[in-house]
C-alpha cells in the first residue's frame, strides 16, 4: 500500500481485495513494483557500491504477480564494454523474474554504467 500511494498508482485494482473489474483472482501488485523489488535486491547483492547509472531498459511484463506471491530474479551478464573513462564499463544484463511456482512474470535488460573494483 506505501507504494501504490506514495506513486499514486491509486488504481481500485490495487486496493480493493476482490475487485470486482478484475479480470484474475487475488490482488495484482503494479508491475513497477515487481521491478523495484528486483532492482533493489540487485543493487544489494551484486552492484553494491558500483553501480553509477541506468543507462537504458527494456522490459516486458509477462504475467501479474499478486499480494502473497514470492518472486525473485535470474541476472544474465550479455555483455561487459569499458569506457574511456578509468576503471568503468557499461554492462549489459537480462533479468528474468519468476515467482513461486517458477512461471516468468517479467523480463527486462538493462543497460548500466558501473564502477570497477579499485585499482
């Protein structure tokens, strides 16, 4: 609910348990959080402290994910290509999101510009 209101993604879908213009059972969560969720344990786990930019993103949502789902990502490394710049590269990943049940929900590549380790 913090991130539908403070979004404003004040949509009756995602609040009302039980809509009655839903088209699926249960309460769909806005796909923006689907992937703030997956960026979040990304930026914790792997690019800590090196990641300087999101360059670009691509993203295709799949399925909905719903309140009681539990999702997490697949991070495919496409391509790593420094830049002119000391000690960074703009690093190319596919990130497949599945839930519980091992259904894709979410696709998306993204395009970062990243810091190396120091030299």
């Amino acid at each position: 609910m913090n991130f539908i209101s403070c979004t404003g993604m004040l949509e009756a879908i995602f609040i009302e348990d039980g809509f009655e213009g839903a088209a699926m059972a249960g309460r769909p969560v806005p796909g923006a959080l689907t992937y703030t969720l997956i960026e979040g344990f990304i930026l914790q786990s792997m690019i800590q402290g090196t990641g300087l930019a999101m360059l670009e993103l691509t993203q295709k949502i799949l399925r909905p994910v719903t309140v009681g789902d539990t999702i997490h990502g697949v991070i495919t490394v496409k391509s790593v290509r420094p830049t002119s710049s000391k000690n960074r590269a703009v690093v190319v990943s596919d990130i497949e999101v599945l839930n519980q049940n091992g259904d894709t929900v979410m696709t998306y590549t993204a395009t970062r510009l990243l810091a190396g380790r120091p030299q």
